[in-house]
C-alpha cells in the first residue's frame, strides 16, 4: 500500500509539475512577442516623434495663419483711447476724453494676388509635410528591413563560426597526422578571424540601426525589436499597378511648383499696383472733454459726441519703389520656374535610373538564390559522400566543414542581395508615389490580425 501511494504521489507530482511547465510556456511567450514590435505600429511612432515631420507641420501651420492674416485686412480692426489733460487757449484739434477709431481694406487688386499667393504657400506646405512624411517612412522602413536582415545573417554567421572552428580543429589533428600543411591551417585560421571580423561588423550595424531607429521612435535601444512576420511583402514594381496622380511628381516637387505660383502671384500684385483703385473703409468715434472749455471756442450747441463714417478711394499713379519691386519679384518667380523645370527633370532621370538599379539587383538577388540552391545541393551530396552512400569515393569530415561554411556564405550572400533590392523598391516606390499605399497596406493588414 505505501508504495502504490509514493508512486501514486510521484506521478501527481510529475503531472503538477508538467501543468506548471505548459504554464510558464503560456505566460512567457506573451512576452517575448511583445518584446517585438509590429513593423506599422514603428513607423507610426516614428512619424509622431520625427523632428522632421513636427517642423513641416509647424511650416504648415505658419502658411495657415499667414492666408488668415491676408483676409483678416478685410476684416475692420478697432481701436480706442482716450485721456485728461489741461489746455490753454484755442487748441489746434478739438480735445476728447477717449475716441474709438475703425478700419479696415474694401478692395485692393494687389491684395487679391496676396491671397492668391498665400493659398499657394498654404498648398506647398502641404506638399512638403507629405515629403516628410515620406521621407521618414522611407528611412524607418529601411532600417526595420535591414534590422530583420541583420538578425538573420548574425545567425548565419554564428553557425558558420561553429563550422571554421570544427574546420581548425580538424585541420590541428590532420597537421599532426602529416596529412595537411601548416598552410591550409593557417589559411582555415585566418579564414575563422575573417568570419569573426564579419561578426564584429553586423553586430556593430545592428547598434547603429538601434540607435538610429531609438532616434526616430523614441523608444530604448533595447526595445527596438520588429517582428518578422509583421514586415509586409515589397510589390514587383514592374506588376504593380502605379497611381497615375502620384507617380507624376514627388511632393517635394509638387511643393517646390506651389511655392513657384505664389511667387508668381506676388510678382503680379507688385506689377498692378498703380493705377488700380484702393477702397479702405473708416470710422471714428469721439467724446469732446468738457473739462477743457472747448465751448468758448467752439459753437458745440452741448453737444460733446462726435462720429464720422466713410470710405476713402485712392488711385496710386506713380511709385518708382512699388515699380523696381516688381521686377525683382518677376526675375524671382522666372527663377523659380528654370529651378522646377531642373527639379523635375532630375527626379525623372533618377526615377528611371532607380528602375534600371532595381532590374540590375533583381537579377543579382536570382543568381544569389541559385547560388544558395546549387551550394545547398552540394551540401546534400556531401552529406551522402561522407556517409559513402552515393556509390562515388567518400569525402572527409574536413570537405563536410568547408561545405557547410560556404553554404552559409552563399546564404548570407543572398540575405544582401535581398537587402539591396528591397532597399531600391523601397526608394523608387517613394519616387512613384506609392509608398503611402504599401505602408497604408500594412497598416490594414496588421488590423486584420
């Protein structure tokens, strides 16, 4: 009886012990998931925190208050005043205790093109904080891409160090043997540093894509983690179907055309100035002091108020000043075009080289891929040689090793070429005005999870 109850009491324990282990399990991986971030909820963080992106929303909102500030001239301002002081005799302008004056433009064909101008100024900056949006975009999905890559190819490259240090040990025994020299030693060893070096350098890419993306975000270098998973897939440009409205300019050129119109704008203002009717629009209202003894010397009949209300037309006819302006505001805006018309020529050519490098890296990432297949392949028939099934001579433990290092290389070969190209789609999507909608994707689709 006693010991069916010590079995009967080791088996409930291992059973309670097993429950508490699938436990943990659940608890844990909560954490490490959350330990990652999701690629669409950095790059949100990212363009909240951007210094890039606050300073084109201020520049937005300064354009803003400036087109509030040209119409508010329409808009009569009010003013009143008002004091006491002793007189002597007649005084040259009839004394108030306060006065309340109102003004304000009616028309002015300058004041139009103001406007005008001011609107185009609003719209570039628009424009620009939609390029610095972009912009930032561009850069954190950039360097989340790398980061994942990186983490793969530390990977990689540990296993390939665990591969050269079997290589050097095998090579030691061999050396001893009188099988091998000391130089295919020596070149084993100086291989296993080569591949340590490699190490050193990702590891010291990967704490500066930390650091660089802790700058963007915010967030400790230590959290800057992104999912896998949560990376969405780069569009074939080639199959992708382009927004025809976006892929005709940037928003850095768009904004760089709106600021070219309000010059434009300002330049006409400044060009019809004279001879054109200006119509402002005044009051005035007053309380005459009777402490001062105007009545001696003005027939006020008791009464001290006074108020007048009116418009006042003007016609400029000769202003040497408001003429030179405009010509230099004429040479600025034609300035500006010849500099849109450069601008625009050089995103054309550089959309069309970036289409070209994105051909030439797509080929590049396919020769890598079957260079990891044909190395993988040999791998195989390595595996089988060393085993002596294969029916072909077999092969030593120390051609197994080099196999395995250079499959790992040809895997880490590919992880770049990859990098690359996902680097230039990433850039020419930008450049054609589809990077909004692949962002926006992954947005909807990390919602969907």
């Amino acid at each position: 009886m006693r010991t069916n109850r010590c079995k009967g009491a080791r088996a409930c324990a291992r059973h309670t012990f097993r429950d508490l282990i699938v436990l943990c399990c659940f608890c844990i991986a909560p954490c490490l998931c959350s330990a990652q971030s999701a690629f669409n909820s950095v790059i949100r963080r990212a363009l909240e925190k951007s210094s890039r992106v606050r300073a084109a929303e201020l520049d937005l909102k300064k354009a803003q208050q400036n087109l509030a500030i040209a119409k508010d001239i329409f808009v009569p301002s009010v003013v009143t005043g008002g004091g006491l002081g002793w007189t002597y005799g007649i005084t040259l302008s009839v004394p108030t205790i306060f006065t309340v004056n109102a003004q304000s433009l009616v028309y002015s064909n300058q004041q139009r093109f103001a406007i005008r101008a001011a609107h185009a100024d609003v719209q570039a900056a628009q424009f620009a904080l939609a390029e610095a949006r972009q912009q930032t975009e561009e850069d954190v999905a950039i360097a989340l891409i790398e980061l994942d890559q990186n983490q793969a190819a530390l990977a990689a490259l540990s296993e390939q160090q665990d591969f050269s240090a079997k290589l050097v040990s095998i090579l030691e025994d061999r050396v001893r043997a009188g099988l091998d020299s000391e130089l295919d030693l020596h070149k084993a060893q100086r291989g296993a540093l080569q591949m340590d070096l490699q190490r050193l350098q990702a590891e010291d890419d990967r704490a500066s894509l930390q650091s660089h993306l802790s700058e963007l975000t915010g967030l400790p270098e230590s959290e800057v983690q992104v999912a896998h998973d949560s990376i969405p897939e780069i569009p074939d440009l080639r199959t992708a179907d382009p927004n025809p409205q976006s892929s005709l300019a940037t928003p850095g050129l768009r904004a760089a055309e709106a600021t070219a119109r309000a010059k434009m704008e300002r330049a006409k203002g400044e060009a019809n100035y004279t001879w054109r009717p200006i119509i402002n629009f005044a009051a005035q209202y007053g309380r005459v002091s009777p402490i001062n003894d105007v009545s001696s010397f003005y027939n006020l009949h008791e009464n001290y108020n006074t108020a007048n209300l009116g418009v006042i037309f003007s016609f400029p006819m000769f202003d040497r000043i408001r003429k030179d302006a405009a010509r230099a505001s004429a040479a600025d805006a034609a300035r500006s075009e010849i500099d849109i018309q450069n601008q625009r020529f050089e995103e054309n050519a550089n959309r069309m080289k970036m289409t070209r490098s994105v051909r030439l890296i797509e080929t590049r990432a396919k020769m890598a891929e079957l260079d990891l297949a044909i190395a993988q392949d040999e791998l195989k028939s390595v595996g089988i040689q060393l085993h002596g099934t294969g029916g072909s001579p077999p092969i030593t433990p120390k051609e197994e090793q080099q196999a395995k290092i250079q499959e790992r290389q040809k895997y880490i070969d590919l992880l770049n070429a990859r990098l690359e190209l996902a680097k230039a789609r990433i850039s020419l999507m930008r450049q054609t005005g589809q990077l909004d909608d692949w962002v926006g994707a992954a947005t909807v689709a990390s919602g969907h999870h």
